[in-house]
C-alpha cells in the first residue's frame, strides 16, 4: 500500500506502525539494521536532522520500500546523471575552511 509522506514525522510514523504490526522491538530493530535504538527512537518521533543512509537502512529492515514520484520533464536529467554517474565529493581540508570562513 502506497501512502504520501510529507514530512520527517510522517515517515517516523509509517516505520513505527510497521515495526509494531511485525511485532518487533525498536532495539531489536535497530540492531538488526546496524543502528543505535536511540537512532531509531529519533527517526519514530520526526527528528529533522537525521542522516538520510541510516533512515534508509531502518526502512530496508522494516520492509519499507521508499518511492519518490519525479516531474515527468526531469526523467531525462535523471537518466543522463544515472548514465555518468556521480564525482565523489573532494574532501575538505582546514585550507579550505579557512578560506570559506573568511
């Protein structure tokens, strides 16, 4: 079943509700998925700040399988970056901070 997410506390609220209908403990699913159940916590109540990979993680253990609907005009954009891929990101340097903070 499809249902819309709107925000961070929504989707805390899908992952809660399958969790509890598995019959599962938010420790035991947050170990499973390499997570602290602080984490897991965090992600249940809508934190804002959480990273992205390891609400991802959560959701693959739970079963969840997260959509997202694209404009129909951005396919294209998508199927060229899918096609060369990414550059990895230059790590930052204390040189690169200086500069970027003055």
């Amino acid at each position: 079943m499809q249902h819309t997410i709107q925000s961070v506390a929504d989707l805390g609220l899908v992952l809660r509700a399958v969790r509890k209908s598995h019959g599962l403990r938010l420790d035991d699913l947050a170990g499973s998925a390499g997570v602290g159940h602080v984490f897991a916590r965090e992600v249940e109540h809508g934190k804002e700040t959480v990273q992205m990979g390891r609400v991802l993680k959560l959701l693959e253990e739970a079963g969840i399988k997260l959509c997202v609907e694209i404009p129909s005009d951005a396919l294209e954009h998508l199927q060229a970056l899918q096609a060369t891929g990414l550059k990895p990101l230059k790590p930052r340097t204390s040189s690169n901070k200086k500069q970027t903070q003055s």
